[in-house]
C-alpha cells in the first residue's frame, strides 16, 4: 500500500496520528499499510478523508501497482 504510505507521508502525519484520526490503533494502520490488512472501500474512502487526499489518485496509483493476473 505504497499509495496510502505516501499519502500519510505527504499529509505529514504519523502512523500513530493517523490511527488517532481514525479513532483506531496504530498498529491497524501498520498492518493496512504492510498489506497484513485489507480494507474495504468504504473504509478506504475514510481513509482518503483522515488524509486529505484524492480517493482517485490513490486507487489509480494502487491500480497500477497491481498485478494483471493478481488474486482476490
């Protein structure tokens, strides 16, 4: 989740307050961001909003990122 990893980044917050925003614990996000966790799109859309970013700047991003033959 190289898309949400730069986000946050950009957005200049840490994990940790990240996980504040989102009422959730830190360790939740390290394991979106590590790919241990998978979320759904609504929870993605909550995601983009705690970041003040573009939901169709990150699913483009993670589009490209994924592999053609990849599996759910």
């Amino acid at each position: 989740m190289t898309a949400l990893i730069r986000a946050r980044k950009d957005a200049g917050l840490s994990q940790a307050e990240l996980a504040e925003r989102l009422r959730c614990h830190q360790s939740f996000v390290a394991r979106i961001e590590s790919g241990q966790r998978h979320i759904e799109v609504p929870g993605l859309v909550v995601l983009c909003r705690a970041l003040s970013a573009n939901l169709l700047e990150i699913t483009d991003e993670v589009a490209e990122a994924t592999p053609p033959n990849a599996r759910i």
